[in-house]
C-alpha cells in the first residue's frame, strides 16, 4: 500500500473535482441497479400450481383420450359382421337355373371378442393413470420453475446487500484518500470493484426477469411482475421426504407397469384366441329350376372350419411372451434400483440441509461481523485496504455459497421426487419441460389404437 500524499499547493482543488466525479459515479451505478424495479405481487407454489393446472386443462386432451377409450370399448363389444352371398346359374330361359342365397355368420367360439374386450379396459386404466401421471409430472415442473425464481430472487438480495457493501468501502476508501492516507490507485481499484458489482447485479436482477416469465409462460402469461418473496429458511425444500413417501406410496409408475403386464398377457390371450379355429354357419336357400321341373326350393345349413395347419400365431404368441416375461424383469429390477437412487438422493439432501443451515446462521452473521468491524478500523486508520478487501471478499463468497447450496438443495430434491414418481429428472427440468409434456401428449392421443370390433 502506497502512503504518498498528495503536494499541499494546488491539490485540494483537484481533491474536490475527483470526490465530486468519483460521487456522479457512484449515483449513476446505483441509479443503475434500480432501472428494474417495480411493483411486484407474492405467488407461492401452490397458487402457481392451481393457475397451471387451470391453464393445461383447457386444451381438453384428456376429454379426448377418455371419449376414445370409452368408444374402444364400446367397439370391442361388437359382433363380427355377417356376409351375404347371392350365386346364380343359368340366365336363359331355355337352360336350368339355380339361385342360391346364404348368410354366413362367424362365430366366436374361442373368446376372441371378450379378450379385445379385456384390451380395451386395460387401455382405458391406463389412460386413467398416465393422466395421474401427467398431473404430478406437471406440479413437479412448476415446482421446479417456482424454485428457480425464488433462487434468483435471493441470489439477487445478495448481490444487492453486497452492492451496499462495495459502496460502504468506496467510501471510506475514498475518505482514506482525501485525508492522503492511501493512494489513487486504491480508489480505482474500490471503484472497479463496486463497477462490478453493479454488472452482477444487473445480471441477477436479468435472471429473476427471465424467470418469472419463464414461470408466467405455463399458465399462458407472460407476467413479469410476480415475486415470491421468501426467507431463505422458508426457501428450503423441506417437504420433500414427505413427497417422496406419497409418491412411492401411490406407486403410480409400479401401477402403470402392473398394467403393461397385464396388456401383454391379454394380447397372449388375443393371439391364441384368434389361432383357434372358429367355426363359420353357414345359412340360406337353394332355388332351382329346370326345362323340365317346376321350381324347387331347398333350405341350406352349412358349417366351415379353417384348418389352421401352417398358421396357428405361435411365432406371434412366442413374441407376445418374450415381452411379457421381459417387463416382469424389468418391474423387479427397477423397484431396487430406484429404490437405491431415491435414498441416496436423501442422503444427500439432509446433509446439504446441514451445511445450508451452518453458511445461513453461523458463517454468514459471523462474516458480516468481521466485515463491518474490518472497515470500521480501516476508516480509523488501523487496517490497510488488502484487509477490507478481502473480508469483503469473503463475505461475498459465504453469501454466494448460501445461494449454491440453495440450488444444489433444490435439485437433489426435484431429481428425488422425480425418481420416486418413476420419471427422469430431466423431464421436469427442461426449460421446456412442459412443452415437451404437452407434446408427447398429442403424439399418445394421434398414436391411440382402435380395438376390437372385427371387420
């Protein structure tokens, strides 16, 4: 640290032009940091849940997923239609004639229809529960959403109170100067530092604008003054054990496999159905006439078997198998396997919840203290400016670390819940998860089969 003073002759003129640019600095930068402001409304989470949901609704796809499972089964309930067959020979008057009219009807001997009936309910429970799905995915998004405003809303309360902190050391470093204490380079250096604090507190104050539109955006709005205004205590994702045990409890995912077992083995059972032979009647009447003979007319009964020699579905009936036996597998080993990731995501999450609470109640309060007293002795001549610095440094970095493991805390947590629902994380943490959601929603409802009902 330099100690040089300026000369007594002619340099408090230039002392005072220096203070008052230094001080049209100052009021610029800070005059910058307000450039956004305005007046805000409180959401919590599950206002921003309801006004979603509210919003997704109105798309309707899920009336239409319901009217199209109602009408599969209605479809799989329907008879194989009839055919009607007319033969005539002979067309001349003077040659035999004989018309025959029958009606063959394909019975179901086997259970064909009732199994494309048993496909059909399945379908219909499992639309039942993707739409439970769907919901939780959808909360579990906005949540995620929710979380990072509020993250950035702190980040940028930290950046603020350390922009008051730049500006507190600017001037008492400035003082230092007029009073010839420390050089003009340590005033640059104040002011360059305070500049940049002024830059991040514009890119916070960017991040928090983006994130309330990003949030607004998935009930349709592009709000930019909603706020949600929290403590970082109350900020903490502490429900999340509780979550998890009501996802796991409600076992959706384990549900929805349930029924893909249950999809394979009715369509065994359409497979094997449709290999048996079932049987055709036959019925109708045989006129005849000849030159010679009045008109005669006989009743006709007649029974068809195909003869499933070659083809009998069992290469079909084998695949169909496969399948199944496959996804029982797959239900045993994933039920452990995400059992292991969740607890460990707990694990991991009540220890951040400790080092969270030590940074917020502990470190921070005690740098802060260290800062303030460092400063109060630096304006009292007792410290050099390396010593403000770098307990403001350390200030920042405690602070900045409380918002890390903020967010750290938030994705272990969202990653927990999702893994407990039986989805990816990175589904609902997409910033356009619910994009994507809404998407493979139509792509499902386009892609819906139609059941049953023969030809």
């Amino acid at each position: 640290m330099s100690n040089r003073k300026p000369n007594a002759t002619g340099s408090l003129s230039s002392l005072k032009r220096k203070s008052a640019l230094y001080a049209g600095i100052i009021l610029a930068l800070m005059s910058a940091t307000t450039w956004a402001e305005t007046p805000n409304s409180t959401l919590n989470l599950a206002q921003a849940i309801s006004k979603a949901e509210q919003y997704q609704q109105t798309q309707e796809l899920w009336e239409t997923q319901q009217h199209i499972a109602t009408a599969n089964i209605k479809q799989s309930k329907l008879w194989i239609n009839p055919e009607l067959s007319i033969t005539q020979t002979g067309f001349d008057s003077d040659q035999d004639r004989e018309l025959e009219i029958g009606i063959s009807q394909r019975l179901d001997v086997f259970g064909e229809r009732k199994s494309a009936q048993k496909l059909a309910y399945i379908a219909q429970d499992q639309m039942s529960l993707k739409q439970k799905i769907y919901w939780a995915q959808l909360e579990l998004a906005v949540k995620y959403l929710w979380s990072q405003l509020a993250i950035f809303e702190l980040e940028k309360n930290i950046i603020r109170e350390q922009l008051n902190v730049s500006e507190d050391n600017f001037n008492a470093i400035q003082k230092r100067y007029q009073a010839g204490s420390v050089a003009q380079v340590d005033v640059d250096r104040a002011k360059l530092s305070h500049a940049e604090n002024v830059r991040l507190y514009r890119q916070a104050d960017l991040q928090v604008q983006v994130a309330t539109q990003q949030l607004s955006n998935v009930w349709g709005e592009s709000d930019k003054n909603i706020r949600i205004g929290l403590s970082p205590q109350a900020l903490w994702p502490s429900s999340t054990h509780k979550q998890v045990q009501q996802y796991l409890s409600e076992n959706l995912m384990e549900k929805f496999r349930q029924l893909q077992v249950l999809e394979s083995k009715a369509t065994v059972d359409q497979l094997k159905a449709s290999a048996r032979p079932n049987p055709t009647v036959n019925v109708g009447v045989n006129r005849a006439k000849s030159f010679e003979t009045s008109t005669e007319n006989a009743f006709v009964v007649g029974v068809s078997i195909p003869l499933n020699i070659f083809n009998r579905q069992q290469y079909g009936v084998e695949i169909a198998q496969a399948k199944q036996d496959l996804l029982a597998k797959q239900q045993e080993f994933y039920l452990k396997q995400n059992a292991l990731q969740v607890g460990t995501l707990l694990t991991e999450l009540q220890g951040l919840e400790v080092q969270f609470n030590a940074v917020d109640q502990s470190q921070i309060p005690l740098a802060t203290q260290v800062q303030r007293k460092t400063l109060m002795g630096f304006s009292a001549g007792k410290f050099a400016v390396t010593d403000v610095q770098q307990a403001t440094l350390q200030l920042q970095d405690v602070r900045l670390r409380k918002v890390q493991l903020l967010k750290d805390g938030w994705q272990r947590a969202i990653e927990a819940e999702s893994l407990s629902l039986g989805i990816e994380p990175s589904q609902v943490m997409a910033k356009d998860a619910i994009a994507q959601l809404n998407q493979s929603l139509w792509q499902d409802t386009q892609a819906l089969p139609v059941v049953g009902g023969g030809n």
